[in-house]
C-alpha cells in the first residue's frame, strides 16, 4: 500500500489505458483529459486495457 500524505489528492481515470504508452504520454493523458498537472505532486490511477 502507498500512503497518501495528508492533504493529498488521488484522481482515478475511468475507462481503460494503454499502458504501453511512456511516462510522458500518460502525462499527457493527465494534462488532457483530467486538466491536472502530472507534476503536482498528486496521484493519477488508471486501469489497463483488457487483452484481446
């Protein structure tokens, strides 16, 4: 388990992430369908796409 500082935010994504995609493509992801900045210091969590 990952500890949450006191004040901290976690943002979860609905829908599924292709988690082949790099750091700086899902922080491009957070930039532009959360309209959070993915250096805030806050937490984004996604789901992986299911394999077909």
């Amino acid at each position: 388990m990952i500890p949450v500082p006191a004040g901290g935010r976690v943002f979860l994504a609905a829908g599924p992430t292709d988690m082949r995609k790099g750091f700086n493509s899902l922080a491009v992801l957070v930039q532009d369908h959360l309209k959070r900045d993915p250096f805030s210091g806050q937490a984004f969590c996604s789901a992986a796409a299911a394999a077909t």
